[in-house]
C-alpha cells in the first residue's frame, strides 16, 4: 500500500474502498478491538461510552430497531438481550461472518443483511430507532443521502443516534501521544482521507465534515437535532485506539454521538 492521500472519491468508488477494507481487515479488526468491545456490549466510542449506563437510546424493550453499519454486530447483540426487536446491516459479508460467529459463541443471535447505507434494504417507517457506532456514515461520501435513507425507514417521532469521530481530529495528526497535539490539517479541508494498493485503486475511505456540514445534513434529512456529547476522556481509562488515548483525550474531543429524531 502507498502513502494516504486526500483525494475526492465518487460515492461507487467509496462503497468499494470501505467494502475491501472491512472484508480484509474483519479478522485483524475483532483481535486488536474485541475485548475492548466485548461480545454483546453496547460501546459507543473509544472513550467507553457504554448503552448500559448511558441510555442515549431511552427503553429499548420492545423496540424495533437498526444498526446501521453493525461490524460483528456486539451493540445489536445487546439489544436484543435487552428485549429489542432487532435487525442490522453491515457493508462487509466478513464482518457479517463473524457476527455470526459471536452469535455462537454469546447464544444471542442477529438477523443480520448485507448492505449499503445508501441503499438500506427495509420499508418505510419500519423502525422506533435507529443506532450506529462509527458505522457507515463516515464512510459515506453523500452523508445527507445516507441520512434521508435513515429517516425514511423511521417511523414518525423515532430516534436516530449515532457515533462519528470528532470533527476537530481530522485538523490533527492520527497520532494520540502530546506529540499529536498540534495542527496540522485545514479543518475546512473535506477532501477524503484515502489509502490506495498499488495499483492507484482506492482501499480506505473516510470522509470528514465539520460540525456545521452534520448540521446541515442532519436537518436537511429532515430530522430535528436533540442533542450533541462531546464525552470527555474518562479517569483511569488508558485504551489507546489508533488517534484515541488519554494525552489527547483530557484535552480535546475524539468523539461526536449526535441524537436526533424524525418529526
């Protein structure tokens, strides 16, 4: 693989990038992450925001509910222990395996599908609520798209919250030591992050907007905002994941969990 770069990629070419990704690094992905996320928790971010304790989702028994972008599907393996009626999609046919591997392994199964968040494979108003941690949308090139998908499938008053990096990391280096504290990249800058193969073809994309551009999308889905956590860097807790870690995390955010609901 060459050098990242920050290059402008058509939504085809995104959904490629992060299916070939996701296929190839599921495995590699679940090992250095999975005990961190466990088998059938509900993590919301590196910072250990947990469902358990934080209840951004309200009473979710009973529910019918969508995880968008659901990896191995650990948040939707919660829900379900929780009473929820719950279903989930992923890009990734590997990272579905292994969702079903878990499955076997916690005794709590997933209906899970294959699927792009441009295009999600459920009628309209099927859903009380709609969740996502770091899945699909920042790795979608049209984010407003993505999100009139989700608020088609809602059902009226549903909710829909979700995880995305910060969007004040992408002005820093992926670096979480003090050394990374520093600005490096024009926060006005939405050009993708990209990595390629050899070939020139992308691999990786991850698309950044600012917190005005989640703003815009989310009203222009037509959704109504309800609320924006910053979480601050917990004491004691010393994970480091990729640009996450405590240095950076007692100082500036690593993580936006919008929540917001379709009127």
């Amino acid at each position: 693989m060459v050098e990242p770069r920050r290059v402008e990629l058509s939504e085809p070419e995104t959904s490629r990038a992060s299916r070939t990704y996701w296929d190839s690094a599921a495995d590699e992905y679940l090992e250095e992450h999975g005990a961190f996320l466990g088998d059938d928790k509900f993590i919301w971010c590196p910072e250990g925001v947990d469902e358990a304790t934080a209840q951004l989702l309200g009473k979710v028994r009973g529910k019918r509910i969508l995880e968008v972008g659901c990896g191995a599907a650990q948040c939707s393996r919660w829900l379900v222990g929780q009473g929820a009626n719950t279903v989930a999609f992923d890009i990734s046919v590997e990272q579905l395996r292994i969702a079903h591997e878990l499955d076997l392994r916690t005794g709590t199964a997933v209906r899970t599908v294959a699927a792009d968040a441009m295009a999600i494979p459920f009628k309209d108003g099927a859903f009380d609520i709609v969740c996502s941690a770091f899945g699909a949308l920042p790795f979608v090139a049209d984010a407003e798209a993505a999100l009139r998908e989700i608020a088609r499938t809602l059902k009226p008053g549903g909710l829909l919250v979700f995880s995305v990096t910060h969007p004040i990391r992408w002005s820093m280096p992926d670096d979480p030591t003090p050394t990374g504290l520093r600005i490096t990249q024009s926060y006005f800058d939405r050009t993708p992050y990209v990595e390629v193969d050899d070939h020139g073809t992308a691999i990786y994309a991850e698309h950044h907007r600012t917190t005005g551009d989640w703003v815009r999308a989310l009203t222009g889905a037509g959704l109504v905002i309800d609320d924006l956590l910053e979480p601050e860097w917990p004491a004691g807790h010393d994970q480091v994941w990729g640009g996450w870690g405590p240095d950076r995390g007692r100082l500036v955010p690593g993580t936006a969990i919008w929540s917001a609901h379709k009127p």
